[in-house]
C-alpha cells in the first residue's frame, strides 16, 4: 500500500467477517482474554500496529473491544477506494453473515465455495498485485497436503503475488507443521516464516503456538517483523509454572 497503484486482497478461508467477543461460542474457550485483550491493554506500547488497532477501535466505540474484526474486516477497514477484495468461504452459514457484514462494500466479491479450488480459478488477479491469505482451520490431517499443494498451484499461477499462510503449531503426535512446509519448500523458492509459542507444549493435544509463511514479503517486513515479535511474544505469553518463556522464530524457507 505504500504505492498508489490500485490491488486485490484475496482470502481463501474468509470465516463471518467478525465476531461478538459476548456470545457463547467466544465465551466457551474465552481465547480472546489471553490475545486481544492483552495486547489491547498495551496497545499504547505497539504504535506499529497503529491500524490494526485502529480497524478494532471502528468496530468498538467503547474502551472494551466486544467486537472483534476478522482478517476480511481488517482489509476492508484498512483497504482503499480502488482496491478490490475477493473473499471465498465454503460453509454457508459463515458465508451468510459474512455477506451480512461485508456485501454492501463495492469494492467485495464474496463466493460461497472452497477456497483452495478457487485460488486455481481466480488466479492469476487483476488488477495484478497484491495480497493472498490462506488461514484454513486444519481440522482434517489430509487438509495438511492439500493445502501445500493449493498454495504450490496458486503460487505457480501467479508468482509476483504476496502469500500468507497461517498454520498451527499442536502437540508433538498432531504437529504436521513440518510436513507442510517440507511439502512447499519443493516447490516455491523462498519465504519468510514467522513462528511463536506463548504457552507450554502439552505433549498429547492442544495448540501451544502458530506460524505464518509469507511469499514475497513487502521490502523490509522481515526487518519489522524482528523488531514487533519478541515484544509481542512477552505481552502474550502464559505465565504458567516450569514454561521456559515464550519461544519465537523468523527465518527463511529456503527452496529444497
């Protein structure tokens, strides 16, 4: 966005668009209390994160964040005029209210579909720069190879476009993270992979930490993002008996 030049946000795993921190569903794990609520109380601290915090400062008028704005959301706010936002979601209830929040902006195309598949139909975009978010929720094992290789598909159709994936990070006998990006190593150059831990590693389930793979980082992202994680990592991290502390990465994927 630091050019003029107009471009397309695609994602292919777009959810409701945002969520009520209030309802049921949020309350039940009530994850938010250890994320946004944390960073939210230090956010006087992050004025990089000046417009994130400000596309959930829109949605909450109050000091409180009861709603909170999911990535199509954060584009939409932070997006301009020209720009366009191409947004695939495949369950139909999350692609109704996605619809509800985000089908009035011009600027959004929303398709009721599977994403992966999309990427393959819709790719190369125009106009043609611009961003691609992969955010799946990884709930099947074989999701893992098949979103390696729908990322290996759009990459090869378009391969000036940026790309993020976000992946889990789960207990040993679950971590299938490795394999994903084994899997994409073979076929994609180079990428810029980010990975934090804030809690400890349980060793037969949950989720201790997550990753993002971007291909073709904007100019001096890796340089910013050095600076934002290990400050990040500390307002999040759990503080729980025996953890050796956050755990936080930044390296790059280089081609096998």
């Amino acid at each position: 966005m630091a050019k003029p030049k107009p471009l397309v946000y695609i994602e292919s795993h777009a959810g409701a668009g945002r969520y009520d921190l209030g309802s049921e569903q949020a309350l039940k794990t009530a994850e938010f209390r250890l994320g946004i609520e944390r960073l939210w109380a230090r956010r006087e601290a992050f004025p990089e994160l000046a417009p994130y915090l400000g596309a959930i400062a829109a949605l909450n008028p109050d000091t409180e964040v009861a709603i909170y704005p999911g990535s199509p959301a954060l584009a939409a706010h932070l997006l301009r005029t020209d720009d366009r936002l191409v947004l695939m979601e495949l369950h139909r209830t999350e692609a109704q209210t996605l619809r509800r929040h985000l089908g009035g902006d011009p600027r959004v195309g929303i398709h009721h579909r599977d994403g992966l598949e999309g990427l393959a139909a819709l790719l190369p975009p125009k106009p043609a720069r611009g961003l691609v978010l992969i955010d799946p929720p990884f709930e099947q094992v074989s999701e893992y190879a098949r979103v390696a290789d729908g990322l290996i598909t759009a990459y090869a159709l378009w391969p000036t476009g940026v790309y993020a994936l976000w992946f889990p990070r789960l207990a040993r006998q679950r971590d299938r993270a490795e394999e994903l990006l084994k899997r994409i190593r073979r076929a994609v150059p180079e990428g810029l992979l980010c990975e934090l831990s804030v809690r400890p590693q349980a060793d037969a389930f949950g989720m201790h930490g997550s990753g993002i793979l971007i291909i073709n980082p904007p100019w001096r992202f890796e340089e910013q993002l050095r600076r934002l994680v290990p400050r990040l990592a500390e307002v999040l991290a759990t503080d729980q008996a025996g953890h050796p502390g956050p755990a936080w990465r930044i390296d790059m994927l280089n081609a096998a």
